[in-house]
C-alpha cells in the first residue's frame, strides 16, 4: 500500500513560528501503523521502531517555497518528504494534484483543517476533486478492511462519539485530532530522513483574494440560546447542549448513579448487554 | 652459605612462592579484563596525571566517602592493607635477606592478623543475616576466602617469626593460604575482587579529574550532533573509562539505599543498572549472576547481551522504565565509594533512546516538541512568563540595554503557586534598591529538562539562542531562583561560550541581609526545616548559603536526617515528573514525611521544581514556603516592628505584636 501525507506550512499557536501540523504528524503515526498491520507485525513494534521503515512506501508532500522546519516530520516516523517548490502567493492545489496524480498512491492522508490562510481545511476537498477521489473527513483510527482493497476507517464525531466506515481505495482521508497523539521525534531519523526539492506547478493567485491573519484559538460555542432570554434559560441550552441526552440527578446515591451511568452506556451503545 | 640467607621455614619459603604464582595469575586474570575495556570508545585521558594523582586519590576522595560509614572504613583498611601488605611484604620474602629474618616475618605475620581481622569484620557484616543492600552470591563467600587466606599466611609468618617452632601448624596453614588465595584470585575476574584493580585504573582515567581537584565536576558533557550514532546504545559506545568505571563497582549497595526511585518502588536500582552494564561487556552475557536487590517492580527484560548488542530494551539487559525513573538527582554519585558516574551513564544511555529511537515516555514527548516549536516546555507564550508580576514594576533590560544585576525567571514563572515566591523576590529587589532587570519575551527556557531527556540537539539549540541574547546586553551578575537555569547558566553553557557569574537568590539575599540593604524582624517561634535542592546542594555545592539566610530570620532551623550534598531528592528533576514512570509511593511523599519528622512547621525551599512537588503532598504536612517568602515575611515583620514602635513609643509592645505576628501562620505573600 502506498500513503501519501499532505503537510501545511503551520505556525506554533503561541509562539507563531514555523512548526508542522500536529494533526498531520499523527496522520504519519496512523500509516505506520496501517502498513505495519499490513506487514503483518504488531501495530506498536511498527510505530515504535523509528529506524526500520519501508522507504517510499509513506512519503510527504508539501507544497510551498521552502520546507523548514516540516523536515521534522522526518523525525516523527516520516521516511521521505517531497517539497513541490512554488512561489509563496502560489496556490498549492495544482502542483499537489500534479504530482499526486503521477503517483498513484492508495491513500491519501491530510490534516483536519489549517491553521489559518489557505490550509484552512478546504485545499483537501478541492484536491480530492481534482483527482476525483473518495474524501473522508476526521480519521481517529484506521485498519486494512475486510476485502483486499478495502480501508476501515474509524470517524471520530462530536462529544466522542465514533463511527466505523467501510472504504474502497484510493481514497483521501482526513485526520481527526482525536486519532493518537504523533509518534515521537527522533533527531537522528530527521537527519536521516530524505527531503526531495522538486519543481512545482506555477500557479500565481490574485494579490488580496485571501485575507491572511495569525491563528487564534476560537471560543467554543456553548449553546444557541436566544440573546436576551433569561439566565436560567441559557444555562438550561448550554447544559441540555452538553448533555444530549439522559437525566440531570441532583446528590443521587452511588447506586442510583452507577445505575443511570450504565443506563446511559447502554443507551448510546458504548456497552452492549 | 651463611644461616641469614637461609628461608626462616620451608612453608615460609613456599607461602612465598605461592604468592608469587598467584600474583601472575591475577596479572593474567586482570589483562583479560582489561581487553574487554578495549572495546569501549578511545577518549583522550591524561594517563600520567592520573597515575601521578592516584594514591590521593584512593587515600584521601576514596576514603572521604568510605569514611562515612565508619565500620566500614575500618573494615577495608584492615582487609585490604592487610592483604596487600601482607602478601607484598611476603613475596619480597624471596630476596634472602629480607626472607632469613624472623623480625620481617613478625612483620608479615602482623599484617596478615590485620587482614584477619579485616576479614573477620566482613563477615560479621554479611553474617548471620546480611542487609538487604548488599549483594550475595560470589560476595557471600568472600569473607571465607579472606579469613581462610589471611589466617594461613598467619599462621606461616607465625611460625617462620618463632623460626619454625610450630610445623605442624604451618603446613595444613599453608593449604589453608592456598586455598583462600586462589579463591580470591578467581574473583578477580567477575566477583568482588575486581573492584580492587578496576577501581585503582578507574582512578587513574576517571571521566571528571575535577572531582579529585575539588571541583563540583557536575556539568554535563556535550555531544557531537554530527556523530554517526548518537548516544549509547551497545557497551562499545561508551567510552573505555567509563567501562572501566562499571567494572570497579563493589556492589556495596550505598547508591540504593540514597536512590529516591529505588524507595519509590520504581524500577530503578543504581546498584543493579551498573551490574547490568558491566555484565554486558562480557561476550554472550547475561544478567543471571546478579544476587543482589533487584529493580523494585522490575519489568521483565531478556537479559542477554555483549560489547555490540544493544543495552535498552524488552529484549536487553536493561528495562527503559528503568532509564526514565531516574530524577538525575546525583545522590548515587555522591554515595559511591568507586567515585563511578551512575547519571553520566543513563544520560548517554537517554540519549540514544531521545536522539536516535524517538523511543520516550509518552508524556515527555509533548513538552520536547513544545520546547522545539515556542523555546517552553508548556507551549505558551515567552512573553506571558511575566505575567506573575502583573502590578509590579518589572524593569526590561531591552529598555536600558544594560544592568547591575539579570533576573533569570525560569520556568517556575509560569506557575501559580511558584509566581508567589517570584514576586516576593522581586519585592525585596526593589526594596534593597537592587538595579536589576529581566528579559522577559527574550528569556527562553534553559533547556534543563531537554538535555536531561536526552534531547541533546534542542538543549544545544537553545543553549546557542539564550547565550546569543545574552551577548546583546551587559550586566555584571545573573541571579535566578531556579536551581536548575543556575547549573545550566553556570556550569553547562560554558561548553558553548557562555561564561558568566550566576547566582542563587539564596546567596543574593544572604548578600543583601549580610550588607544591611534589608533589614529583618525575626519570624518567631517558627521552627523550619530546609530541603536542599539537588542542583543547588550536591551540583553545586551551595548548603551554606540558603542555611545562614534562614539564621538570619531567628528560625529554629531543625535539620533533616539527609540534608546538605546528601539530601534526598524531591522528584522533580531530570524530567520525572513528565516521564512519570509508576512506582509504589511517590518521591515527595516519602521526603515530606522525612520533613515531618523534624517537627517542623514550615519546609523551606528554593526551587520551583521542589516547591511544586513538596506542595503537591497532600494531608496533614508542614507549610512549604521559598525562602524568599521568608525573607519577605521577615522583611514585613521587621518593617511592623518599628511602625508600630514608633506610633506606640514602646519596645515592649511592638516585641509582643511581632510575636504574635510571627505566631500567625505564614500567609501568601505579595
């Protein structure tokens, strides 16, 4: 199986410099993981062993005037990084799909959504039509399905909730940030590791069409409470928001808690007799 | 021929002769050893100093440690320069001279009871029940051999001194000599004996001479990141000395019983990891001969391995449980009488792990990729770590490009409960009229707890980028409450042209008090015990200092029974607290308790790291304040003291409200 992993040109939410993508380091982890499965070894001996890896069977891709520091994906289990060199005001979408369309990679990882500017989540969804593939969005854990060809993919919904998708390959799937935490980084492995340059698809985008702004942490929506109802209507959406479900008991015994947890379990199909 | 060139006995003669076959036994049985050294990586030592410094070493460092069990220290003396000088004095028997004359063999007869009495002193360490921190196997029998060794060549000389008045003792005792002889030869090669001849080369190429020459000798050495093969991951990585080093172990035990991960029942034991690492220099070795305390909790390992296998592992000779438990506390280091450096060894060992595998804890991954991506373990902002001092003035030095003194924050900035201690410092700054400043948004974190998880490359990093912002301004002294930014400013940027001046802020304070820039009412009626920070006491040597600041105050200062350079260690060092390895208790509960047990009230600290840990411990315990707080209280106490004298005109009055005051308990400061 071939994978093929996007990486964004992502800032540090404190400090704004250049860094990778968190959730496109744990996108590496999950294909280690699916092509040690493959392998036939054990998932963690594949993802915890850094120095032995199939070169070129995972490779990276990024599209951007320089790589810096997305070498250290290198370090995080990544064996082979491929940078599409274009200009900064350059749109990415077509020098990706030129050489992801070369290749045929079986799968195709991305992240979620950016971090801001053009890697704002859209770019896998234009890619995927661009190469009129398959797109899944918010991957947390993925496994060889039950025909050769086949990817089952488990999807990770709000409040913790999974769904289990059956795939035919190729396919382009996105990474939750729920999926496990990236593999981790190893010095020597980004000093082993292989970044290639090559020349991208020119693609000059008109000045000002993007507004570019640093990335800033987005308050949570809590409720859709009316503005102006009162507070205890508002706590009420913003707790009923929370809860999906189930009854509030107020200084319930440790049975009668036990009992509506397990209740409750049962309900949502965590427990299933 | 004359009746003086004549041999005193013919079992004089004999014991001598023995002596002399066992001597080249010993040299054949010490070169093999001495081969597998070989293998270990060529360093640069300074052969002839360490020869010239050699019986300094032994008699005056070595014996510096044996000395603080006293037992002990007469015990080696009387087992090994009686065995030394006994057989020495025994095989210059063979010039004629020397071996016609009884009086030589009274002489030899004398050191051969010292050795006896050595020897009988051994066993009455390891018999009837032999304590838990030393080894059994081949060590249980050691007093046999020395005891059966010693009383023969006795019994010789005995004989040989009265000119062979007793020959039916002298023959059966030279058997006897013969027997215990060859046995402790045998040992030479992988029991206890090795330690005798391991230990005198390790003096002679030991990897910090500074430590002989009364330096601290506690900074880290760097490593080549250009290297092929980062770290250690086979015996033969390390270099030769430091083999040298594992192989004079003599399993005594004093490292465990000062380990705070081995009490906290994680699966460390100093003792076991060297046998470990010295086992596996031997071809197809294994770790089965060990016999004594295990790993607490051990995981299971392989334990299999040779000079090119490699060390770490489930398939291995060491458990990496075992490398993450380590607080890099040094107290092993301090104990070992064979001066062998236990965390030089795990930090190379890290190392590999870090640099090379990736292979960390789970939990210390996080905070090394923050550190590479915002220069801050915790991934906040470098300019919010000024926000403790939110309503205080707080003087950048980018504004003035210069200062008397930098204020060096560190990472306890970050914290609630250590940002208190931080204010109360900076409170007594501005009111001693200090001109200080600080770097704020410049200020990156140290790299302390990269280089103690192995990542070398981002501490290098850092280490390069803080002594680059540090080149842009003048200032005479840096000053820093944090133990660990202090050993790395101090001693570990030196390697990198970082040299500068650095001070605790106990020492400061002590400085300030002593000078009469602040002026103390005493903090009566509270007794205190002080908890010496690792990388304040045992790194850098500083008990005296934070001590006297405490006198100052008019505390009852009450001592634990580890304090100083021998104090326990907190927890929180060498990225335990993030590697978070299970264990049975946890490190600050068992050194609280130990805190407890003073009667104290308060535990004053001076470190972030034992600030946060000892204050973590829950129930029933003492206050934990910094001394800083203290200092403030006591600065506030005495600034009281005399409004209220002057409002009441009394010295009476003001003498009864400071008590009561000080019988207050100690209320958050600033």
């Amino acid at each position: 199986m071939k994978i093929a992993i996007l990486f964004s040109a992502g800032r540090h939410a404190a400090s704004g410099r250049p860094a990778p993508v968190p959730v496109e380091l744990q996108a590496i982890r999950l294909a280690r993981e699916l092509i040690g499965q493959a392998a036939g070894d054990a998932a963690g001996d594949a993802a915890g062993d850094l120095s032995g890896d199939a070169p070129g069977v995972i490779t990276g891709f990024h599209a951007g005037p320089d790589a810096g520091p997305l070498k250290d994906a290198l370090g995080h289990g990544l064996s082979r990084l491929v940078q599409l060199s274009i200009g900064a005001q350059d749109d990415p979408l077509p020098s990706l799909a030129a050489a992801l369309g070369a290749e045929r990679f079986d799968l195709v990882l991305a992240g979620r959504s950016g971090q801001g500017g053009e890697d704002a989540g859209l770019l896998p969804y234009a890619l995927a039509r661009a190469l009129g593939l398959p797109i899944v969005a918010d991957a947390c854990a993925l496994a060889a399905g039950p025909q050769p060809g086949t990817l089952s993919l488990e999807q990770a919904l709000p409040r913790g909730a999974r769904r289990r998708l059956i795939l035919r390959l190729p396919a382009l799937i996105t990474v939750h940030p729920a999926a496990p935490a990236p593999l981790p980084f190893a010095f020597a492995a980004m000093r082993r590791g292989m970044l290639e340059t090559r020349e991208g698809v020119p693609a000059p985008r008109a000045a000002g069409e993007v507004e570019e702004r640093a990335y800033r942490a987005r308050p949570k929506l809590i409720a859709k409470s009316a503005a102006g109802a009162s507070a205890t209507e508002r706590l009420k959406a913003a707790t009923e928001a929370a809860s999906s479900g189930g009854r509030l008991l107020v200084d319930p015994s440790p049975e009668d808690a036990a009992r509506e947890i397990l209740a409750h379990l049962r309900q949502i199909g965590v427990l299933r007799h | 021929m004359t009746p003086i060139m004549n041999p005193a006995t013919p079992a004089a003669f004999c014991l001598s002769l023995v002596i002399l076959s066992l001597a080249g036994l010993a040299l054949a049985l010490m070169a093999r050893r001495a081969r597998l050294w070989c293998a270990g990586r060529p360093v640069p030592v300074e052969w002839a100093r360490g020869l010239r410094a050699l019986p300094k070493r032994y008699l005056v460092d070595v014996h510096h440690v044996v000395g603080r069990d006293p037992y002990a220290a007469r015990m080696h003396a009387l087992a090994a320069g009686g065995l030394l000088g006994g057989s020495g004095l025994a095989l210059l028997a063979l010039i004629p001279a020397l071996g016609g004359a009884r009086l030589y063999w009274a002489l030899i007869a004398l050191a051969f009871a010292g050795a006896l009495a050595g020897g009988v002193m051994v066993g009455r360490r390891r018999y009837p029940a032999r304590p838990a921190r030393l080894s059994g196997g081949r060590f249980q029998i050691l007093p046999l051999l020395l005891t059966f060794y010693a009383a023969g060549g006795f019994l010789v000389a005995f004989d040989a001194a009265l000119g062979g008045a007793l020959p039916a003792l002298a023959w059966p005792a030279l058997a006897l000599a013969i027997a215990g002889g060859l046995g402790l030869v045998l040992q030479i090669d992988r029991g206890p004996m090795r330690h005798a001849f391991a230990g005198a080369a390790h003096l002679v190429v030991h990897p910090r001479p500074g430590r002989f020459e009364g330096e601290r000798a506690t900074a880290l050495a760097p490593l080549d990141l250009d290297a092929p093969r980062l770290g250690v991951a086979t015996p033969a990585d390390f270099a030769f000395n430091r083999l040298v080093g594992f192989d004079a172990c003599i399993q005594c035990g004093r490292c465990e019983t000062a380990c705070p991960a081995f009490a906290a029942g994680q699966p460390l034991n100093p003792k076991r990891l060297i046998q470990d690492l010295a086992a596996a220099l031997q071809p197809n070795a294994t770790n089965a001969t060990y016999k004594g305390s295990p790993y607490p909790n051990a995981r299971a390992v392989a334990g299999i391995g040779g000079p090119d296998l490699p060390l770490v592992g489930a398939g291995a000779m060491i458990h990496p449980d075992t490398l993450w438990s380590c607080t890099t506390c040094r107290a092993c280091v301090e104990e070992c009488p064979m001066m062998i450096e236990h965390v030089d060894a795990i930090i190379d060992l890290r190392r590999h792990q870090t640099l090379e595998l990736g292979a960390l804890p789970a939990k210390a991954s996080p905070p090394l990729m923050e550190l590479r991506y915002a220069d801050e373990p915790g991934g906040r902002a470098l300019a919010a770590r000024t926000d403790f001092a939110a309503g205080l003035t707080l003087p950048l030095i980018l504004a003035t490009g210069r200062a008397d003194v930098l204020l060096w924050l560190g990472e306890g900035a970050y914290e609630l409960r250590y940002g208190r201690t931080l204010r109360a410092l900076v409170t007594l700054l501005q009111m001693a009229g200090v001109d200080f400043a600080v770097l704020g948004p410049e200020e990156r974190d140290c790299g302390d707890l990269a280089r103690r998880l192995g990542d070398e490359a981002t501490f290098q990093r850092l280490a390069a980028e803080n002594i680059a912002t540090l080149a842009r301004y003048s200032f005479s002294r840096i000053l820093t409450a944090d133990p660990h930014a202090l050993h790395a400013l101090r001693n570990e940027y030196r390697a990198f042209g970082g040299a500068y001046e650095v001070i605790h802020h106990t020492a400061f304070l002590d400085g300030l008090l002593a000078g009469g820039r602040l002026t103390v009412g005493a903090l009566h009626e509270a007794r205190v015990t002080y908890h010496d920070p690792c990388y304040l006491g045992r790194y850098n040597g500083e008990i005296d200092a934070p001590r006297r600041l405490l006198d100052r105050l008019g505390l009852a200062r009450l001592e634990m029974e580890r304090a100083g350079k021998r104090s326990m260690c907190c927890g929180g060092g060498g990225g335990a607290p993030v590697s978070d390895i299970e264990g049975e208790r946890r490190i600050p509960d068992i050194r609280m308790a130990q805190a407890a047990a003073t009667g104290a009230g308060i535990v004053a600290v001076a470190c972030p790291q034992c600030s946060a840990m000892l204050d973590g411990v829950t129930g029933e315990r003492p206050e934990v304040h910094d001394i800083a707080e203290l200092v403030l209280m006591a600065v506030e106490a005495g600034s009281a003291k005399a409004a209220r004298k002057d409002a009441a005109g009394k010295d009476v009055a003001g003498k009864d409200a400071a008590r009561k005051d000080a019988a207050r308990p100690p209320e958050p400061v600033a």
